[in-house]
C-alpha cells in the first residue's frame, strides 16, 4: 500500500468536517499554530496543510483574521461539454439528484434560441430534477429527450448523469450545445425547491444539444441559483473559435 | 443607383418608427390588411415586409392577434471576441456612450476569476462608462487597461471602442478573454444609472483580456442589465475547444 501523505491525510480530515457541516460556511478552520499542536506537525506541513484546503477551494485567508470556510460556490465552464455530476465532482462536492416528475411528452418541444427556432417533434420524453452538491440545492432542471434517439428510456435511473447514459448506453456521441443564459429571480414558488425564503437572482439557461450530424438529442430550460454559481467562458478570435 | 425594393424600403420605414420611438414595445404593428391598403403593395409584399421586421428582430407575432414590438433585447455571444459596439451595431441599435470617468489608479488591479489570480500592476487606467443602445442604458462597464501596452491613452476618444483603439492605434492583437459570469441586483444606486426603479436581476461580467503571448491588456468588472440581456455559448467537445 502506497503511503499517504500527513499534509494530505490532515487537509482531507479537515475538509471532512467543511463538508459534513461540522464547520460551516464563515467559521475559521484551525491556524498554522492549532494545527501544529493538535496533529503535532511542523509548520512547514502545517503550512501545506491549510495551502491545501485553500487550493481545493474550501476556505479563504483573511490577512490578519485567519482562514474561514467558504459559501459554497460552483465555477461552470460553459464553454465545455460538462455534465452536473463532473462538475460537481470536480468541484469537490458529491453530485445528488431528487427526480421531480418523468414523462412522455406528446406534442414535443421547442424554443428559440440565439434567432434561431429549434424543435423537436413528439414524443419526447420529459425529466425534471432538483440536483445537489452534497446536501445543497443547486438547480432545477427539465430536460427534454428525444426518444427516437433515446428508445426505452423510461427503464433507466433518472438519478444518474444523463450524459453518461447518452454516451455508454446509447452510443450518442455529444457534438454541440448551444445554450443561452438569461437572468431571473427565485421567489415563492421555485424558492421551496431551493429552500430559500428572500428572493435572490439566478441563471436561466436553455440550450439544445445535439449528437452526430446536428440531430438534437436534447433541450433543456433550468434554473441556477445566483448566490452559488459562476459561469466562465474563454473568448476566443473567430478563426480559433470554429469547431 | 440600385433601386432598393419596396418591401425594404417599408420595413425599413416601419423599423425606423419602432427605432424613434413612435412605435412602443407591447404596441400592434399593422397588419397584413392594413399595409397592403396603407402602401399600396400586394399581399405578397405585405407578408414579406412583416417577415423582414421579424426576421431582423424588432416584432414578435402572436398566432390570432397581430405582430407586437419586442422589448429591447440583445443577444451577446460570449464565446466570440466582441466589442460592444460592434454587438450593437449587428443587433441593429446605434451604439452610444457616456464616460462616466477616466483615471490613472495607481495600485494598480487585480481579480480572482475562475480560480486563478489575475493581477496588473499599476499605474492602469481605469475607464467607468455607462453604454446606450440607442436611447437605452444597456450595462454600466469598469474597465483597467494596462498602461504599460498603452501609452498616452488618456488622450483617445473614450467614447469610442476600446478595442478598435488597441487594434488600430496600438497594434494589439487581442488573443483571449477569461471572463466569468455572475448575477447580482440592479438596484438604487446602480438604478439611476440604467433609469430603473424597482429591482431588477443582472449579469455581472469580470474579465481577464490577453494579447500576445498571454499579457493582460485589460481587466473589467462590468454589470448587463437582466432584462435586456441574453447571452449566448457554444460549447464543443474539449478537443475542438482548445486554441
């Protein structure tokens, strides 16, 4: 078995108690000199220990007060094709998802986006979800599938990445989303979903995605909260930019 | 002279009463009936002449009730490496400006934007302008420009666009923009700015501009009013994304 670093077993400890709720949001995680006294490490470990649990996202120094837990706060690249499950894995967080309601759809779907009509004929199959990072709310999502892509569907988890079921159980490759931010409010009746009593701005994103030679294989219309996300985006000159 | 066609000629004179006003958003264009008794054009060119103010954006029909003036709204591409001006212009508005102030700040900026610190040493030059498309207050820009790549800045045309003046007066390619996107309120200070009174949500842009081999030409933290706004990404598979 390979060894484990101290810093490394110390920072994750730490990062433990964040995620569980032990320290909560604005609470200061132990300084380099309670760090050497509990773990009984030097203060170079000490150091990269809370280096760590910085870099990791976790917490933010202070200069002259110490190093306190963060709010929760998600970057998403949306310039990437990225799932909520990578994403949130990737910020640290366990993925969760409550499925809200999954159906056939007979009329189908559509939505302009960017000028441009896209649509997709019916039947399509609908899912709504409230998705989490470990136990906090971070968006709603419906989704619209097509199902001459997607048959047999409605037998699958719908707690799982969607993405993932697209690529290893359907063999559709993602080529393309295109997707359009705009801004809204969660008040009363989204803000039960998200747990939230005093209303606060959010992203609306609708997209189109599609598979193979521009067929769409999905749409989406969700919401995410303001106070927990950030989107980045690389802009690039125009000739780099093309696929 | 080339004669220009008369469906043109009259959605263009139909587009210019929704641009000065006469025509307000939420207010009936004329109808099919209407313009063909009003111009003296058939009803083919009375359908065209409502395609092309739709087509170009500044109406929506509503199936059983008539063609409407839109509200302002302007899509932003974010993934692309667009001025204001030139997204006004192809969104069909007059661009305008009001330099609010301009500045040598001497401790120069700095910004943590995606994770990563991103920092100019100063002195920069700190441009605050708030930006009309047309008549309408459209976002409120902060932008610090490295003066080190732009020498004798302080005296151009602020005014103008910024990045027409690094490409043409200082030669600047720009090669990338890291921006992240966040949302906040519109609210009493920042209202007056955009004519606003009750509460409205906005996109908050900060961003990292580069040229050349990765030097900040300019850094930003600017506000999009929510309602007016609707920004648009791409996102392609990782391989075809890179530079």
């Amino acid at each position: 078995m390979q060894k484990v670093p101290k810093y490394y077993k110390i920072s994750t400890e730490i990062i433990s108690s964040i995620r569980d709720g032990a320290l909560k949001p604005g609470m200061r995680v132990p300084s380099e000199n309670e760090i050497i006294k509990e773990y009984k490490v030097s203060n170079t470990t000490a150091r990269k220990i809370l280096q760590q649990i910085e870099n990791a996202g976790w917490v933010t120094r202070v200069k002259g007060k110490g190093t306190f837990v963060r709010r929760a706060n998600v970057e998403r690249s949306v310039n990437k094709i990225l799932g909520f499950t990578q994403n949130m894995q990737e910020a640290g967080y366990q993925p969760r998802t409550k499925l809200l309601d999954a159906r056939e759809v007979f009329e189908g779907y559509g939505a302009r986006l960017n000028g441009r009509e896209y649509s997709m004929t019916g039947p399509v199959f609908k899912i709504h979800r409230l998705r989490f990072a470990d136990s906090i709310p971070m968006m709603v999502e419906v989704r619209y599938i097509a199902l001459s892509l997607c048959p047999d569907i409605k037998d699958f988890d719908f707690t799982a990445s969607l993405y993932d079921m697209y690529e290893q159980e359907y063999g559709h490759q993602l080529t393309e989303i295109n997707q359009v931010l705009s801004t809204t409010m969660i008040d009363s009746a989204l803000g039960n979903f998200f747990d939230i009593r005093d209303p606060i701005p959010a992203f609306r994103v609708e997209s189109a995605t599609f598979c193979g030679k521009g067929m769409i294989l999905e749409m989406e219309d969700s919401i995410y909260r303001g106070d927990k996300y950030r989107f980045s985006v690389r802009a690039l000159p125009e000739r780099s930019n093309a696929s």
